[in-house]
C-alpha cells in the first residue's frame, strides 16, 4: 500500500526555501495530526504494520460520526530522507531478532527539527509488537494527540482573546486562554459562554462553578446530571421550551481521570442535543476541584458543525481547554508526555 507524499511534500519545500543548511534552525513541517510512518515494506504489509494503522487511525471518540484520529503517510526506509526527516510526527520501527530481545519504545524531541517528535520501537518480531498494542491499547494515537494538543495549547498561550480571559478571571478566579475569534460572550451568575458564532464550524466554550461536596462529584453520572440542569438554564434553543441536553439515548458519555497540571481532572466527553431543536454535536467537559477556594469548575467545549467532519473543530477548542490553571497554578512546569512502558525517554 502506498500513500501519496506530495502533500507533506509541497509544504516542505515552501517552508525550507527560508531556512539554512543548519538542523537546528529548521522548524518541523506537515500538518497537526499528520504522521509519517516508515518501517520495512514486508513489516508495513505484515500484521507489526496493520497493527500500528489500525491504532493511529482509530476513531476519535466522542464523535457522532467515524473520523481517523490521524493522517498517515508511509515511506519505505529507502525513501525516508531529506524533506520527510523534518515532519513533525514520525514513528521508525525496526524488526530485528538479532539486534533486539524485547519490545523498547522510546520518543526524541527536536531530533531533526525544531518542534518535532520522532517515536521509534525496536522489537525482535512483528508479534512482538501485536503484544504490545495489546497491553497499551492506543498508546500511540494517545500519545501523538497529546503531544499535538500541547503543540495547540502552547499556540494560545501566546495568542488568545484577552476579553474572554479577563472575563474568566474575573468571574472564577481561573485563567483560560480561548482562540482570537472567540469575541462573543455572555455572562450570567455562576456561568461564562464565549463562542465564535461562525456560520460553519461554530465552537463554543462555557464554564461554570458549584460548591464541593464530596467526591462523588466526580464520576460520569454525577457529572451528567448537573451539566443537563446548568445548560438547560442557561443555553435555551431557539424554539420554546427547547434547551441543552446531553444525549445518552443511543451512546452514552464516557468519563476519563487524568491528570493535569499534577492535579486529578475528570473528562466528561460525549454529544449534545437540543430539547425541541435538531441542533446537536459533540462536547468534552474538563472538571478540576479548586482546592483554595472549596469549588468545582468546569471548563466545556461544544461543536456545532452540521454536515462536515467535526475531528479538527473539536481538538482546536478542546487544546483551549487545556491552558486551564486554577489559583497557585501560575507556574506549572511543562509536563513531560509519555509513552507507557517506554524504557526511555529522551528530551
């Protein structure tokens, strides 16, 4: 199987025609969520390969239709050099029973441009490595997305709508940094929405507090319930009696722990409907406990992009989400991603 590269390609040569012959002067290249696959023909067409397609290109939970979470480019060892070298998600696997006893993983930073990742897994056999994805399920594609999601989230760090954030500030003694065409908001008691009010691919973010009780708070049931009473009060539709609501009739919402910022965060990821309307799309609800001041705040992105791939709209606001720091958060260190099991990692 071959995939084209001319893509990847094109937007490497118009980047490196401004950039030196020096490695450490050239920036990554390719789009986010874009990877680079490069491993042994025979490796590629063997059950090692299908094992790696199958766990970078699953589907992107939390969606209501089927969207691959990555964009895959395959090159033959042969072919991977000069402009491929630079993109800025690669996975190298090497097969070799003579040079390696075991499954070893490990991922490089920067290693030949400025803002790349390189992950490479050496194993004896292509089993090997099927056994491996057995025991990390998804471990790749969760570790690409996280790295991307840093990528997007660093960006806003940078570049934010200073409205919405002195807004949040203000209001929940949080800081949230949202994309620039963030500039429509309204503010109620106890509750912030800011959207982008696009025609297509419209984002929305909200946060909201309540007082904490117990730790109950924090699991899916819990969670769902007290979304559905906030947004049915304050995210009316356009008809009479018709409101936000999470739908669990046919698929329910899924509730993941992480960490975040070294503190426990809770994601609430599933679709919402409207009650009365036939708008709906897919939300993911980030929930921390503010230990200072005894509250939960929920930071949640929505999408509303009828008739289109919803993938990039709900990353791009999801990666918001993730510059969320709560009071004595101001100086967090940059959190090292991993790859589990990984027996190095280097920087």
């Amino acid at each position: 199987m071959k995939t084209p590269l001319f893509f990847i390609s094109m937007l490497s040569l118009l980047f490196l025609g401004a950039c030196t012959s020096s490695p450490l002067t050239k920036r990554a290249t390719g789009l986010a969520y874009e990877v680079v696959v490069t491993m042994d023909p025979a490796v590629w067409n063997g059950v090692a390969g299908k094992t790696i397609k199958n766990d970078l290109t699953s589907d992107i939970p939390g969606l209501p239709q089927s969207e691959p979470a990555m964009r895959l480019t395959y090159a033959s060892p042969d072919n991977f050099n000069g402009l491929l070298t630079y993109v800025r998600n690669i996975v190298i696997l090497n097969i070799d029973p003579k040079m390696y006893t075991k499954v070893s993983v490990y991922s490089e930073k920067d290693k030949w441009a400025q803002g790349q990742m390189v992950v490479t897994i050496n194993a004896p056999s292509q089993e090997d490595v099927v056994e491996y994805e057995k025991t990390h399920e998804r471990a790749f594609v969760n570790f690409f997305t996280k790295v991307e999601m840093k990528r997007a989230a660093d960006l806003l760090e940078g570049s934010y709508e200073t409205t919405v954030m002195e807004k949040v500030q203000r209001k929940f003694n949080v800081s949230l940094k949202v994309p620039v065409d963030m500039t429509y908001s309204r503010d109620e008691k106890g509750f912030f929405w800011a959207s982008n009010n696009a025609s297509t691919g419209r984002t929305d973010i909200v946060v909201y507090s309540f007082p904490y009780t117990d730790e109950n708070t924090f699991t899916r049931d819990y969670l769902i319930a007290k979304r559905d009473s906030v947004m049915k009060v304050n995210m009316p539709g356009s008809f009479p009696d018709s409101y936000m609501t999470t739908e669990t009739r046919y698929v329910m919402p899924t509730y993941t722990p992480i960490t975040m910022n070294g503190q426990y965060c809770g994601v609430l990821r599933g679709l919402w409907r409207m009650q009365g309307d036939m708008m709906g799309g897919p939300f993911v609800s980030y929930t921390r406990l503010d230990e200072i001041n005894n509250k939960v705040i929920v930071a949640e992105a929505f999408v509303y992009a009828p008739e289109t791939n919803k993938r990039n709209f709900i990353r791009r606001i999801e990666a918001a989400l993730n510059t969320l720091r709560l009071p004595g958060e101001e100086n967090i260190l940059d959190e090292v991603i991993v790859l589990p099991a990984s027996l190095d990692e280097k920087k």
